[in-house]
C-alpha cells in the first residue's frame, strides 16, 4: 500500500479558514459498491445482484461480485482510513448479508463481519457511521413485491433493530436510507437503477414506503437506545427556472417537489405538500397514504444527511426536445415528465453534472431556514473524474480543486448560521458506480480492480492536511 505524502509536501494552511473544533471529518463507501464477496459468509443476492447479472443494464456486464474486495482486504483499508486521520467512516451494511431473504434471523456470520469491522475502526480512534440501505434489496422482498409494496416498511424495520441489537453497543451514528429519491424514482420510475422497473404510481409509492420504513427504523431503536443519533440522508438539488418567465418558474417548483420537498416535507413536517399531491394527481390518488402514516415519517430526528452533487436547471416544455440522460429522463419524475433540463456551460465532471459549489450553501441555508432545526451533516459530496497511475501515483487536480470549493461553501454556511457538523467525502475508493460499473472512479484512493492495489491520489492526501489542520488554504 501507497501511504499519504509528507504533509511538509503540502503547503500551509490560513488559519483564518478554520472549522468548529468539533467539526467531524469523514468519508464514505456503500456496501454493494465495495465489499464483493457475493456469495461468501451466508450473503444471498439483492436486486443490485439480479440487475447487474441482466444483460445490457450495466456497462460492459460489470457486477459487483468482487468489487474492492473490502470483505476480505477491511483492515488494510481502515490502516488507509487512519493514514488519512478520518475521524469518522460512514460504510453501509449489506441487507442480504445480515439478514438473507429480507426477513427471518440474522446471519451471525454478515453480523460478524460488521462486528470486525467497527471493532477495528474504534480500535484505531475512527466514529464508525452506519447506514441500513444503501439500494441492497433482498431479491426475496422484491419478488414479493419490493418497496411499492407496504409490507416492505415492516420488514426493513424488523431488519433495522435486528443490526441494532448487534451492533448498538458500538455504534452511535445511524442512518437508515441512503439517497431514497435514487431507489424510488430510477429504481422503480426510469428502471435505470435496480431492480430495473418502470412506473410512475409505483416510484411514488416506494418513496413513501421507504419513508415510512424509515420511521419505524427510528422508532425502533430509539426506543431502545434513545442517546443513539439517529437520521436519514437525502440527495438534494437547488432547482433553478431556466429564465423567470411563469413557465419556466412552474417547472422548477414541480421539479423541487419531486426532488426535494418530496422527502423533506414528510420527515421534517410530518405532511406532503398540497401542490405536489396535486402534480400527482394523475399519476397515484395517494391511497397507499394510511392514516397515522405520517406521523411515523415525521419522527423527529437528531441529525439530517445532505448528499450534494449538482444543480437542476430547468424549464418550461417545448415540442422535439432531446432525450435527457438516465437521472434527467421524464420517467424519472411522474407527472413532469414534459420538464425541460438544462445545461449552462459550466465546467462538468466525469459524470457530466456540472460543478456549482455555491448550490450547496443554497440547499444547507433552506434547509436550516425553512425546515425545523436538525444538526446537518453533508453525508456524500464528490466527484468522478479520469484518473491515471503515472509512476505509481494518481494525481487528481480536478477532484482536489472539487473538494475545495464545496468545503469552502461548507464553510460559508456554517458562518451564516447554519448548524452543519461534519463532512464525509465521496468517495473513500473506486467503487463500483452502479449502472456505470467500474468505469467511473470518484475514489480519493486509486483502485486497480486487477491486482486491489489501493493508491492515495493527491486528493487524498490533500484532504489528509486538511484535516489534520481543521482548515483550508487561503486563496
């Protein structure tokens, strides 16, 4: 292994640009995307599996059967993790490993998988931060039905105090869903995403359900264990009109329901709001909607997980439009699906999104203004672009310049008021990047999938000094 430079290599840091004290320093990983190992220590298949093993639906035929290798290679890559002082590492647990077919006991051997692994990040002084579901469906649940079916609320509850019970002595930091707009609406909307379906009533319907499953989570183990910090983490988007013209502005309130107010109103509100109810009108009249429902959804939090990315720029209709990539396509938003997204000319990375760091001041100010208060963390925040090994290193400027400005606008927003704690860099490694396989890397360390040699990019080492400083270079 290839450990972080020198940080006398690095050049000092302007004190003027510090974090609180307590500010908590991370990066993160998803299960499916790095452990490997499918069928290894009882592990069954999940709808990542069944999808990625279905010609044509991920680039190139890649799966996620070997992956990093993170089962088998988890010390070495916690050594990489202390390398690079992370105080904190949010890993999600593989459903099907813990639990095979979505219900049922647990499997003792996932669970001691998971019991390794903690025991190994408090061992070298690292805030293990765990997310139940990162899209690893048991493939059982979804052949029953899969989350547009009520039934799957219950058994992800069931699911989420059965790892609780195993691992709450140990672990403090809880998420239950990662990104849930993701499975809902391009698992089950645009089917670009597993398990690969495609209607609009049934992408409503999983949001909800995956809402409501996150609310009996929380019931669950906080009851028994109510000084757990406990959250959900959701992708949001600042959702800007094209021009300000009455079209134009529409498309972007629609849109801003189905990204962002969609999640946002039921957790922190406990209601949906009217106009999106109303967009959706033809789409689902909401019956899958049960009295008390809401009040499950809406149990109060103590921390929110912002992932960031990117910005939508949208607008009003218009006749022969192109077709828009995977995460833009009208399947993807039920009843908008005429809404126009556009680009800017802004710089894009490898995924093509473009970059707008000041986006992310924008969602972390609504939200602390127009939501009730919640200590925030920004759970995901990263970029993919093309890395080479040159001499056996991996410089990654673009990534390094990435990681700047969005921590400088993490920065911005805790000084205007905004009560953000920490931040976790995606991602630790190359990973698998579902639908794209292996092709796109958004890692701070470099994988080469052949032989798992794991090399820290500049990035990473980069992001080490930043760390140990608690601060970022004057510009």
């Amino acid at each position: 292994m290839t450990k972080p430079a020198d940080p006398q290599t690095i050049p000092l840091l302007d004190e003027r640009v510090t974090f609180p004290p307590d500010f908590l320093w991370g990066a993160a990983t998803a299960a499916f995307q790095i452990e490997g190992a499918a069928a290894e220590g009882g592990r069954t298949p999940s709808i990542w599996d069944t999808f990625s093993r279905t010609p044509g639906k991920v680039l190139h035929g890649h799966t996620g059967d070997v992956a990093c290798d993170h089962y088998h290679r988890f010390r070495d890559d916690v050594r990489l993790m202390a390398d690079l002082g992370l105080k904190s590492y949010r890993f999600s647990v593989a459903w099907p490993r813990v639990q095979p077919g979505g219900s049922g006991p647990a499997n003792q051997e996932g669970l001691d998988f998971y019991r390794r692994l903690v025991d190994e990040l408090l061992e070298n002084e690292i805030e293990p931060w765990l997310t139940l579901y990162h899209w690893d469906l048991p493939q059982p649940l979804e052949d029953a039905g899969g989350w547009p079916v009520r039934d799957t609320a219950a058994r992800f509850a069931d699911y989420a105090a059965l790892t609780h019970a195993a691992l709450g002595d140990r672990v403090r930091y809880w998420t239950t869903l990662n990104e849930p707009w993701c499975s809902a609406f391009l698992g089950y909307g645009s089917g670009a995403h597993a398990p690969g379906r495609s209607d609009g009533g049934d992408a409503v319907r999983a949001a909800h359900h995956l809402m409501l499953g996150h609310g009996l989570a929380v019931q669950a183990i906080r009851a028994a264990r109510p000084d757990h910090d406990l959250g959900v983490t959701v992708n949001l988007y600042p959702v800007t009109p094209q021009t300000d013209t009455p079209g134009d502005l529409d498309a972007a309130r629609r849109i801003d329901g189905l990204a962002n107010r969609i999640f946002l109103d039921p957790i922190l509100r406990g209601e949906y709001p009217a106009d999106l109810i109303e967009d959706l009108r033809d789409v689902t009249g909401f019956e899958h909607v049960h009295d008390g429902d809401l009040a499950v959804i809406g149990t109060p939090l103590s921390v929110l997980g912002i992932n960031y990315y990117s910005r939508h720029v949208v607008a009003a209709p218009v006749e022969g439009a192109e077709p828009e990539p995977y995460w833009r396509a009208p399947s993807s938003w039920p009843g908008s699906e005429d809404v126009r997204f556009v680009t800017r000319g802004y710089p894009v990375t490898d995924m093509d999104w473009e970059i707008d760091a000041p986006g992310l001041v924008e969602i972390l100010r609504r939200v602390h203004d127009e939501y009730p208060e919640v200590p925030l963390y920004v759970t995901e925040n990263g970029s993919a672009f093309v890395d080479r090994v040159v001499d056996g290193r991996v410089d990654d400027p673009e990534r390094l310049a990435y990681f700047d400005a969005h921590l400088r606008a993490c920065h911005e927003a805790i000084e205007a008021g905004v009560p953000l704690r920490g931040y976790f860099a995606w991602s630790l490694m190359d990973n698998f990047e579902w639908a794209w396989g292996y092709t796109k890397r958004f890692g701070m360390i470099h994988v080469d999938y052949d032989s798992q040699l794991r090399i820290p990019k500049s990035s990473a080492r980069w992001y080490a000094e930043v760390i140990r400083r608690n601060g970022l270079a004057a510009q």
